[in-house]
C-alpha cells in the first residue's frame, strides 16, 4: 500500500497565512454570565461550501513524466514501464476513475480510498499516524496553572464547537492579496451572495474558500477498532467531556439541557476535584490498548464491551479528551516533544478526535487521532482556543484564590469516575500492550534544531521562498551526513476542493540536488553568483511545485487511486506499480511537515520509515526550527541536527554573499 501517508499538520504550507480573528459575540447571545461562542459571523460557516469545486484531476499524460523527472536509476527500464502504462493499463484505469468521479459529484475522488486507507491500516496509529502540536505558553504566568489553563481551553473549546454547530464560524479563506480581500468590504459582499454564487465572488477578490467538511469531525468523535477495518463514530448529542488523569477515567457534563455552556468556576471546581482526587493511579490503564495493533486492540475492544459498554460509549461519545498529566516538561523541548508524542501511554486515549494535553506545569498541546481529517481543521481550532482562551480567559487567579464551595454545581456528584471490570485476560492485554508501547517509543529519539537569524524576512528580502530554503537545508544536510539524496515528501493541502485531503510536494528536485552537490563539494569550482541563481532555481520550481500540488496538479494521489481503483475492481495491478523507481519514491527517508502560526511552539511525529526522519518545521520571524525524530541506529538524529546547521550557515553565507 502506498507510503506517503503522513499529512499531519501541514496543510499550513499553502494556505495557513491569515491571522486568526476573533469577532466577538453579540450581547443577545449569553450563557450564564458570558456567551458560548466565541464569534458570531454572519457569513456563516457553510456558505461558500456547497459551490466549493470538486478536486481537479491532473493532466494525465503529465503526470508519468514528472515522476520520472525525478528518478535516476534504473531510467531505461522506468521509461517503458511508463510508456506502456500511459498506452493501456493506465489509460483505462484512468476512464474508470473519471466515470466514477461523475457518478459521485457530492465528493472528492481521492476520498473514499484516502478514508480507506487509514482505517484499514493495523499499525497502532501512535507514532505511525497521530501527531502532536503544543501551544505557546499564555504571557500572564498565573494562566499557566495548570487547572487555570484546562478550565480556560476547555471553554474556549466548546465556545468553538458552539460556534461551528450554529454555523457561525468565520469561514476559511485563502487570501491571495489579503489587503484587498481580507476587509469588510470583502465580507460584506459575500454575504449579499447566495451560497451558490458566492465562490465566484470570492474569486473576483482573488480569494480562494477551502473546504470546511472535516471540521464537523473534530468533536463527539472517535475512531472505533475492528477487525480488518476501523470505523469513524460520532454522537453529536453528547453534552458531557472526557478527562483523564492517572490512567482514570473522568466524565462530567460542560453543556446542560439546552446546551448552555456550564460557569466558568463550575468548570474549574470539577477539574480541580479530579486533580485531587486522591485515588492512585491505575492499576492496569486501559489506555494503553488504544496503541496496539488495531486487530489486536479490536479484539480486546469486545471483550470489554462484554461489562463495560456505558463506559466505552461515554468515552466514545464525549466532546473530546482533556488529559491532566501529573509530568512537568522542564520547558525542555525534548521533554516537550516525547510527553505529547506519545507520552507514557498510561494517561492517553489515542482514539479519540483529538486529545487536549495539559502537563502539570501548565505546557499544553493537542494530539490528534488522522484518519478523520488533516491540519487545516485543527490549526483552525487550535489558533481560536489559543487566541479566546488568551484574550478572553474566563477562569482567573484572582477569583480562584478566593473561591468559595460552589453551590450550583457539588463536583463530587457532577464528576463520574468510570469504574472498569476487567477479567484476567483484559489485564494480561493491557500488561502486553503496555511491554510493546514501552518498547515500540523507547527505540524513537527527538532532537531539536534551532537557527538564529535566518528568518521568512530575511528570505523575502531576498525574493526566496521561506517553505522552499527549509526544504532546500534538508536536501542540503541530507548531503552533508550521506552523500546522495533520497525520496522526500512534504504534504500540501487540497481544501480548495470539496472534501479535499492533501496532495504530496516533492522538495527533492535536480535543482535541489545540483545546488547541494555544489554547495558541499571541496572542489570550489561554483561562484558565489553561480551559487546564488542556483537557489534562485530552487525556489522557483519549489514556488510551481506547490502551486501545483495545492491546484490539484500533483501525481501521488493520481497515482494512489488508479492503483486503488484496480485493486477494488480485482483488475491485475500494472507493472508501473512494482517498478523499484516507484517503490523508492514512496520509501520516503525525509518526511517533512511545517507549521505556521503564532499560536504553536512545537509540533512533531516519527518518520514513516525505520530508516527515515520525521521533521516537523517551521520558520518564524526570527528563527527557523524543527522537531527531528528517528529510530536509531537506523539514524543519527542528532548528527543530522548538526548537519542542518552547516547546511544552513553555508545557504545564508550565498544569500548573504559572504563566502
């Protein structure tokens, strides 16, 4: 099955550059004290939805000669594989595609197998899917307490879930030239439009709407294991939120009856009752189960559904999972890094939509379970829960200091803690999956890489891309500690189609691989100019491989459904496919993701191959970083991090002009 799996995040490479703007709530629309929504929009969050264009197909005839742009070995014998594919098997399998594609107008064509993928993958999705993101800390330092902090992003986000649900939620536009689109005005006219017109209007602003349909999944949402294929779950009526602690299990209601938002110091009450509760920690955490094999864990799953089903569908069915760890980080980034990775195991439900961390120092961050959905939905939550939860906290020090025994709500009755029966055999499960997810993150190693003064301004002073230097510093580093290149994937979203996933850029180019063999080489027989247009090369077909990745122009996913659709209709697969050109492409040593907003410090995964990287990036205003994992001795993480380091003095030195 295809490797190039892994989007995690970084649907931001395209089209995450607009600021996350709050619009606060009408004074007609309160909750006990303060309002359950943290904007209140009229364009509502569906209207550009409907008349959001299916994803386009790729010029077909392209498609194999870009592939073969960027394979050396073994060329001759690629080419005819090509040739024949484009001819006969590939031909036909392409008009099986495009017939399907019309028989199925309300969807993407890459959707059904894309789902498909994920759910019928037995991985355990730790590690080999679920990544994490961790926020920047609150500036006030009190607000980093924390049970100051859960209380405040848990109410942010159930005022985001309100928001969404009431179709109030800004929608998500990329704005090609946000001072003429990203205005009033702009907004103005798209709600005069109807929701059928109003794409094209958008248009005429050079402003592009994305594809809003997995936000609907970030809430009340799981994923159930079953043997052979996982399903998706949710239970839009749940009022309740799931909290663990100590490997226990936490329930009580944030909404009531009519879906008001609870008190503020309510919430806080609860929360502070489950962090003292003094039971001890779990015995045998089931948590753990949720990072088996999915057929192993399905298994399992059964046998606790036997005297346990309230309790798995209250955790099913909860709004999300908030996690209390009782782990400080050290505000090590490393620390940081592996707590919300994986962490111990014990406290963590990897099934859920996503998970909301919060370690006992106050460090926050969100893993999130991927079959469901990619990044632009969770960066869009996480950049409003970051930003009301900040500007609008509700929980302050003050008030907690002083706080006297609430009376609307007694946290001792308002809490449920689930209680588990658990046969001898469960607890044999739950001992076994706990030696193999012992075994399976002690063979990951993080390591951090930081570099000063290399900056997106820096890069636009010098008319470079900032996605298209990072990506050129791994080709370069890659260089550096083995001497070659290597398959490299970097995710790009789709959501400017209707249900769109993610379509893979491909950084390592000739363009790439001239300028490293250049820029590492002893000779010296490359200028400082020859250097520098070489760059200016890099950035420009890193610029077109984007955009067209981001258009729908990519191969990957071409490819991935051709190859899907003969497998469902039993045709025989063609040759093209067990190519050894195409088996490396998709061996991908450099799995890349970036992250770009104000509101992340950190944002990490494994790589999707032992003998690969997992590099989660980003480049800010005045730094450029990543989270560098690996499995040794497959890799050295902390020999490349060196690695990165040369290599990205050596590009700023050409841009610089000082060598």
């Amino acid at each position: 099955m295809f490797k190039c799996k892994k989007s995690f995040f970084s649907n931001s490479v395209t089209f995450f550059t607009k600021q996350s703007r709050i619009i606060y709530p009408l004074p007609s629309i309160q909750c006990k004290n303060y309002s359950s929504r943290i904007m209140e929009d009229i364009c509502t969050s569906q209207k550009f939805q409907q008349c959001t264009f299916n994803n386009l197909y790729p010029s077909y005839q392209s498609q194999s000669s870009r592939k073969l742009a960027n394979e050396s070995t073994q060329f001759e014998d690629t080419q005819k594989l090509v040739a024949t594919f484009q001819l006969e098997e590939g031909k036909e399998l392409n008009q099986k595609l495009i017939a399907q594609d019309k028989a199925n107008k309300h969807t993407s064509y890459i959707t059904g197998s894309w789902f498909d993928m994920y759910l019928r993958d037995r991985q355990p999705i730790v590690l080999n899917y679920n990544p994490f993101i961790s926020y920047v800390d609150d500036p006030k330092t009190p607000y980093n307490d924390q049970i100051i902090k859960a209380a405040n992003f848990l109410i942010s986000a159930i005022r985001f879930r309100e928001t969404l649900n009431a179709g109030l939620l800004e929608p998500e536009v990329y704005h090609m030239n946000p001072k003429k689109s990203d205005t009033e005005m702009f907004r103005k006219v798209v709600r005069m439009l109807p929701s059928s017109m109003s794409w094209y209007g958008a248009y005429l602003y050079k402003a592009f709407p994305l594809d809003m349909s997995q936000y609907s999944s970030l809430f009340n949402s799981t994923r159930i294991p079953e043997i052979g294929r996982d399903r998706l779950y949710r239970c839009d009526k749940a009022k309740h939120v799931l909290v663990m602690r100590g490997g226990h299990f936490y329930v009580f209601d944030v909404l009531d009856k009519d879906g008001n938002l609870l008190a503020p110091l309510d919430i806080y009450a609860c929360l502070k009752w489950i962090q003292q509760d003094p039971i001890s920690p779990s015995q045998n955490p089931i948590g753990f189960l949720t990072a088996e094999n999915r057929d192993t864990w399905a298994y399992a799953r059964r046998l606790l559904m036997e005297n346990n089903s309230s309790q798995m569908e209250a955790i099913d069915s909860a709004l999300f999972n908030l996690v209390l760890d009782d782990v400080d980080t050290d505000n090590d980034p490393v620390k940081i890094s592996k707590l919300f990775l994986h962490g111990n195991g014990a406290n963590r439900w990897f099934d859920k939509s996503f998970s909301l961390i919060v370690a006992r120092d106050g460090k926050a961050a969100v893993n999130f379970e991927h079959s469901w959905g990619d990044g632009v939905a969770v960066m869009r939550f996480i950049n409003e829960s970051h930003k009301d939860s900040i500007e609008k906290p509700q929980v302050h020090p003050h008030e907690v200091a002083v706080m006297l025994p609430r009376l609307s709500v007694d946290p001792s009755h308002h809490v449920k803690r689930l209680e588990f029966q658990l046969s001898d055999q469960l607890k044999m499960a739950v001992s076994d999956a706990r030696q193999r997810f012992d075994q399976m993150t002690g063979s990951l190693s993080v390591d951090l890489f930081i570099y000063e003064g290399f900056s997106k301004q820096f890069c636009k002073d010098q008319q470079v891309s900032p996605d298209a230097m990072m990506q050129l510093g791994f080709q370069v580093a890659y260089q550096l500690q083995n001497g070659g290149t290597c398959a490299t994937y970097e995710s790009c979203s789709t959501a400017a189609f209707k249900h769109g996933r993610t379509e893979t850029i491909r950084p390592c180019t000739s363009q790439t691989t001239a300028f490293s063999r250049a820029i590492t080489s002893s000779s010296g027989k490359h200028s400082l100019p020859e250097l520098r247009a070489m760059i200016t090369d890099c950035s420009k077909v890193h610029g077109q491989l984007t955009k067209e990745a981001a258009m729908g122009q990519g191969f990957d996913r071409h490819l991935f459904a051709l190859k899907y659709l003969a497998q469902q209709q039993s045709l025989p697969i063609p040759a093209l496919y067990q190519d050894p050109a195409y088996a490396a492409i998709n061996h991908n040593i450099l799995s890349t993701s970036t992250l770009g907003s104000p509101a992340v410090e950190l944002g990490g995964f494994a790589p999707v191959v032992h003998d690969g990287y997992g590099i989660g990036y980003s480049i800010q205003d005045n730094r450029l970083g990543a989270v560098v994992t690996t499995y040794p001795p497959h890799r050295n993480g902390s020999d490349f991090v060196s690695c990165l380091q040369s290599a990205f003095r050596r590009i700023e030195d050409v841009l610089r002009q000082k060598m």
